[in-house]
C-alpha cells in the first residue's frame, strides 16, 4: 500500500513537500478524495489523501482549523493543499493546528494534483499484481 513516505519520496511528484507531521511519514494512503466544500467531510474515510485548493475555506481561519481537527478524528491520511491559487503558502492557522494534531500537511504545485491519483492507482495496481 502507498505511503505518505512514497508519495513524497519515491512517487515521481516532485514538488511535494511535508510540512507537519514527521512522525506520521509512513502512515498508508488508501485512497483520494477532493475537499471543495466543508460539507464533504462527511464521506472521507480513514487513511485517505485529501486533496483542495482551499477555495471553500480561504478566507476563514476557523474553518481551517475544524477541517484539520475533523480529518484528524476521521483519520484522514493527509492534506494536500494546491498552492498559488487561493494562498501563496499553506495558512498558519492550518500548520498551527495541524502541529497541534500531529496531522500532515502537504503542499503542492498545479500540474500535480491530477497526477497524485494516477500515481496511488499504478502503485496500488503494482502492488495487486505482485
């Protein structure tokens, strides 16, 4: 199964970056999901890679901080947030949170948010077929 560890290391992304959670590094990721509104965090399941451009929470740092703690009590694989589209860098009052919670908080360029699922599907398939 994926690691956050390979997707970082080893996956072919090259403009990921871990900023929280060292310690969460070879924690699995089973799955992808899109967080484009709050009311989606109903459906994400443990072990899961959230991906956003954090549109749906921009301009509310206390949404920032209660998605965090919601993935967090989910058992949410990681965050991945999109950069240079609504934020120029990850927002503190995510970082702080996610510091709090031991959670992981990714960055990531554009052109890899497509890219992140096909390279989970070839590994997992990889591994299936082993």
């Amino acid at each position: 199964m994926p690691t956050l560890n390979w997707l970082i290391q080893e996956s072919n992304l090259n403009n990921i970056r871990l900023i929280t959670g060292e310690n969460h590094i070879l924690q699995e990721i089973k799955s992808v999901n899109v967080l484009d509104n709050p009311d989606v965090l109903k459906w994400f399941k443990q072990n899961e890679l959230v991906l956003t451009t954090g549109y749906c929470f921009k301009d509310n740092p206390t949404l920032q901080r209660q998605m965090i703690k919601d993935m967090c009590e989910i058992g949410c694989a990681a965050l991945a947030i999109k950069t240079k589209r609504f934020f120029r860098q990850i927002p503190d009052a995510i970082i702080d949170e996610a510091k709090n919670l031991e959670d992981d908080v990714q960055k990531l360029t554009d052109k890899y948010i497509a890219l992140i699922d096909k390279a989970i599907e070839e590994k997992t398939s990889e591994i299936l077929t082993v």
